[in-house]
C-alpha cells in the first residue's frame, strides 16, 4: 500500500498530544515501529512533533521502516478516535471525520471493523481506486454479512485474510482465504442436512452436498464453487510458493464467491 501524505500524517500527529499521555505516546510509538525515531522533548507536542518530523524525513529518503511505522501510527490514533460501537456515526467536523475527509483525498476509505457479536476491532484504511485489492465496500459488504449471520469464525479469517495481504504476507491471506471460504460453504451445507465427517476437511463434500441436494445446482453456481474451492489448495501457506497476482486473484474471486452464495442462500431481508 502506498504511503499517506504529509497532510494525512500531519493531522494525526496533531490528535496525539490531546488524546495520549507522554507514557502512552511513548509507548504509541514504539508500537508503530517508530521508537528509533524517537525524540523526547519538554511537553507532549514537542515530543510528538519532533518524532514525526524524523520519521517523515527517514521516509521520505527511502526508508522503508519509517513509511510503514506512520502508517501504522496513522492507524493507531485512527483507532483511538473511532466510535466503539457499529450504530456511531462518523459525525461531521469530528476528529475522525476530518482524518477521513483527508484519507479520501490521498485515494484511501477509512472503514472501521466489528466482530459478528458487535465489538469494536479497529479500522482499516483501503485503497479506493488501485487494483491490488477489492475495493473498500466489497469487503465491508461480506464481513456485514458474515457478522449477520454469525459466522464469528469466517469473519476472523476473512479480516486477518485482508489485514496479510495488505501486509504482503501472501502464503497468510492465502491459507485465511481458504478457511473463510470452507467455513461459508460448510455453513450452508450443514443447513441442508449436511455432516461434517469425523478428522476431514468439510469444503469439498461440503460443495458436493449443495450440488447433490440441488440448494446449488452444478450449471446455477455449484460448479462455480467447485471450481474455485480446487485453485485454493494449490500455493497454500507455505512460504515462497505463492505470488501477490495469485493471492490478488484469490482474493477478488472467494470474495464475489461467498457473496453469491449468501446472496442465493441467505439474503437479507429488506
């Protein structure tokens, strides 16, 4: 992912000293990677402004520890500001808002995550407009789904899916892919009389039950599954196997699959 702007940077940098104590930015930013940078002053804004300041210049020489230490600093008090709760609007004018408005203008959504029981996770900021990823609502649109449903175990490999990827940690996304996608089509499965059996996988009898029990006929989706359920075992988790195209395609592929299947089988009600 590309780094954020000056702008971006900037305006959470200036959340910090409001919202932290010196220990808790400290400790913020040795979390983010950034405690090499590191400058402590007299008062909360001096520390903080310093320490940005040497980072974004130690980013914007090339490295690439620093750029990846403001965004995570960028997330965190993304985080800090978010409203814990799903119904909290991102109000107009807020901190949050105003961080978001800024995030827009770099080609980045800021979209906050909740597990399917309704707790706060934290946020992920997506590129809107670039073709490494599904776009921002693709996503937010399945795990709605899956948080409706009460697939707590789809979801969470489904977020940490998304969180590897956005991370380049390819053969990750990969294996949370596949576990996303067999915990959807066993899920269904089992609610047309399907049996996991005892020790195996439960994805591919999983599909052949759809199919056989015609919930998913062969030629109205079932062979779709079928088909994509086969490439996901191939370059599994394993390190060095695997490509960003691959992963890439994993990813816009099981996303538009499990969304077909809940929208055939599960679709919500208006």
């Amino acid at each position: 992912m590309r780094p954020f702007s000056s702008r971006v940077i900037g305006y959470a940098a200036q959340q910090i000293p409001e919202k932290y104590t010196m220990g808790e930015i400290e400790m913020l930013f040795m979390a983010a990677g950034l405690d090499e940078y590191y400058s402590s002053a007299y008062g909360k804004l001096a520390t903080v402004s310093n320490t940005v300041r040497t980072a974004k210049a130690a980013a914007d020489s090339g490295d690439v520890a620093a750029t990846e230490g403001l965004s995570e600093l960028v997330i965190a008090v993304a985080t800090k500001l978010a409203p814990l709760y799903p119904e909290g609007e991102l109000e107009h004018g807020t901190p949050l808002w105003e961080l978001r408005e800024r995030l827009l203008v770099d080609g980045f959504d800021l979209r906050r995550m909740f597990s399917a029981d309704g707790y706060f996770r934290g946020v992920r900021i997506l590129p809107i407009d670039e073709p490494e990823i599904p776009p921002g609502r693709s996503i937010t649109a399945l795990e709605d789904d899956l948080a409706r449903l009460g697939l707590t175990t789809a979801l969470n490999h489904y977020q940490q899916a998304v969180d590897c990827y956005t991370d380049n940690r390819m053969e990750a996304a990969n294996g949370q892919l596949r576990a996303m996608f067999e915990a959807v089509v066993v899920h269904f499965a089992q609610k047309n009389g399907f049996v996991v059996a005892s020790g195996h996988g439960g994805g591919g009898p999983a599909i052949n039950h759809l199919i056989n029990s015609t919930a998913l006929p062969e030629r109205d989706g079932g062979g779709y599954l079928r088909g994509l359920w086969q490439i996901s075992h191939t370059n599994g988790p394993h390190p060095g196997v695997t490509t960003a195209a691959e992963v890439h395609h994993r990813l816009l592929s099981l996303t538009c699959a499990a969304r077909f299947l809940i929208d055939k089988l599960a679709p919500p009600t208006p």
